[in-house]
C-alpha cells in the first residue's frame, strides 16, 4: 500500500493552524483559564510525523514557519510556568493566613 506524501503546502497551513492554536491557548493561560494541552500536543506530533516523512528538499521550505511555530511554543511555555509560579504564591500566602488565624485562634466571622 502506498501512503500518499503530505503535501508542504498543507503543512504550511497546518503550521500557520497550530500557531494560532498556541497563541489562544497562550492568552487563555495569561487569562488565569485552564487550559488542555492534549489535542495540541497531539497536532504537533502528527505534524512532525508528517514534516520527517518529507525528503529534505521539499521540507526546507517549512523551516521558517516552524521557527515561528517554536518561537510560540516557548511563549506559551513561558506564560504556564509564570501561571504555575503565580498560583504557587497565592497558595502559599494563602496557608500563611489559614496558619495565623488558626494560631491567633481568629476566625473569619470573628473579624466582623
């Protein structure tokens, strides 16, 4: 059975498609949304299946556009852990005053 070559322009597409993937998913993480990260990863791997099963001539060409698609991974990766450390902090400052109403013996309805 012959598998038919993807063609580079429909993975051009398929680049510029998961760009802008990444790039909502990017403003929905800096947004505080919980974001799900599964059938993007998924997209990235059929597309890099896809890109390694070209020859080398015909591949090139996509270079630039994955360059882009890296560059917007890396800013989506950036804003997670930034959310992921903010989340951190709140938790934290948050288990600081639990701890010290609890050792002041203060409750919540007690401040009123």
């Amino acid at each position: 059975m012959n598998i038919p070559m993807p063609e580079p322009e429909d993975l051009a597409t398929s680049i510029a498609e998961l760009a802008a993937m990444i790039n909502d998913t990017k403003v929905m993480a800096e947004g505080g949304q919980l974001v799900e990260l599964d059938l993007l990863a998924m997209r990235i791997a059929v597309l890099c299946d896809a890109i390694a099963s070209l020859p080398l001539d015909r591949s090139r060409p996509l270079r630039p556009a994955l360059q882009t698609l890296m560059s917007e991974l890396d800013h989506l990766d950036y804003s997670l852990r930034r959310r992921n450390v903010d989340l951190s902090l709140d938790l934290q400052q948050a288990d600081r005053r639990l701890r010290a109403q609890l050792a002041y013996g203060a409750t919540p309805k007690d401040r009123k």
